[in-house]
C-alpha cells in the first residue's frame, strides 16, 4: 500500500544571495557624488524666469494681493 500515496514534494531553495563588493558600491558613489556636482544648484531650481514652471490647476486659488 505504499504505492498508492506519494511523498511530498521538498519547498523550493531559497534565492542565492547577492555578494556585494564594496569597490563597485565605491564606485558607483562616486559617479552619483560627480553628476550630483555638476549639475550644481541651478539643477535644483524649478522656476522660469515668468515663474514656477507648472501650477497646479486642481489647487484652490489664494489671494495674492492684499485687499482682495
């Protein structure tokens, strides 16, 4: 009667962890830091020279004079 059941199947492996090296992380830091440099402070800024670039058009409008 052993033939009517059969065993199991075994759980699957767990995935094969990544080895990291540290010279490549070093590496690609590095890169980051130098775009990060070159695009500068002018790379943050997100305004025109008539404003903000886009608004958002569901936003409530404010008052931007006083007395309004």
């Amino acid at each position: 009667m052993g033939g009517i059941f059969s065993a199991p199947s075994p759980p699957p492996l767990p995935p094969v962890p990544e080895i990291i090296d540290p010279a490549i992380e070093e590496e690609k830091a590095r890169l980051e830091s130098m775009d990060r440099r070159r695009r500068g402070r002018a790379g943050t800024i997100v305004t025109s020279d008539r404003g903000l670039l886009g608004t958002n058009e569901a936003a409530p409008q404010k008052k931007s004079l006083l007395g309004e």
